[in-house]
C-alpha cells in the first residue's frame, strides 16, 4: 500500500510538475479586438480607438469624448490573418493588469470564436506586458496603414 501511495504522490508531482511549467496555450478565435483608451487630449477629454479583426477585414474606430470621429474598414487578404493568428500563440496569459482607476488610460486584447470571448488581456501604463504581447499588438495596429493620421485628428485643434 504503502508503494503505491509513494508512486501515486511522485507520478502526480511529475504531472502537476509539466503542467505547470508548459506556456499558456492561447484558444482559436476568430475575431481579435485591440481597444486603447487614454485621456490625453485634455484633463477632461478622453479618446479612445479599436481595431477589431477578423479573417477578411479590419475595422478601425477613433472616438474622442465618446463621439465617433472616425469610422474605417481595410480589407484583409487570408496571409495577414493567419500572421495575427501565428503571432498570438506566444502572448501572455490573459489577466487584468490595471492598477489605477478605471476612467485612467488603459489597453486590452480580446480574443473571439463564434462571438464567445476566449481571452482578455487588460494593462494601464503601469504594466509593461511580454515582448511577444507587444509584437502581437502592432501587428494589430499595423493592418491600420493610416492609424497615426486617425489618431493626429484628435490633436487638430477643432475651430
């Protein structure tokens, strides 16, 4: 009895032991949305952008206050997707990592399949997410060819 104990113990230290040494394994999506939320137009205004991706096009929405200030759609060709796709496989494990409150500056990543959410990941500018988090984010930001120039609106002085 007492063999079978000690094996039963050391067989399930082993299996514990690699599960928790194997990477976190990021689910299949379908959708990935990348929302970055900041207030630094003004003390009191807020702008905020999304880029939702899907296998045959993105979407880009620039708000400021709320208010849709851009509205864009880029079509995707299947090698771009599966970039994103093959990028995700090494991202961190999903968490919220907002230290602050939460109308303060903020970024996340959502992973979809079938309209489900698989994965989140939310930071603030107190958390510096993984290497492969931030290689997998531009490339995000990268299927927007024209974000910058969305994003140099919000600093357009309006009349």
């Amino acid at each position: 009895m007492k063999a079978i104990m000690r094996f039963l113990l050391v067989y399930g230290g082993v299996v514990l032991g690699m599960a928790a040494c194997q990477s976190y394994q990021v689910p299949e999506f379908d959708k990935v949305i990348f929302n970055c939320q900041d207030k630094a137009i003004g003390k009191q205004s807020k702008y905020s952008y999304t880029i939702m991706v899907s296998p045959d096009q993105c979407n880009a929405v620039v708000k400021a206050d709320e208010k849709t200030i851009a509205n864009r759609i880029y079509k995707l060709d299947k090698a771009q997707f599966e970039q994103v796709k093959a990028l995700s496989k090494k991202i961190e494990a999903p968490g919220n990592y907002n230290k602050m409150s939460p109308d303060a500056a903020f970024q996340e990543v959502t992973l979809m399949s079938k309209e489900r959410i698989k994965y989140h990941l939310s930071w603030n500018k107190n958390y510096l997410p993984k290497p492969a988090t931030t290689q997998f984010v531009q490339a995000i930001k990268d299927l927007v060819p024209d974000l910058d120039k969305l994003l140099n609106v919000l600093n357009t002085p309006t009349k």
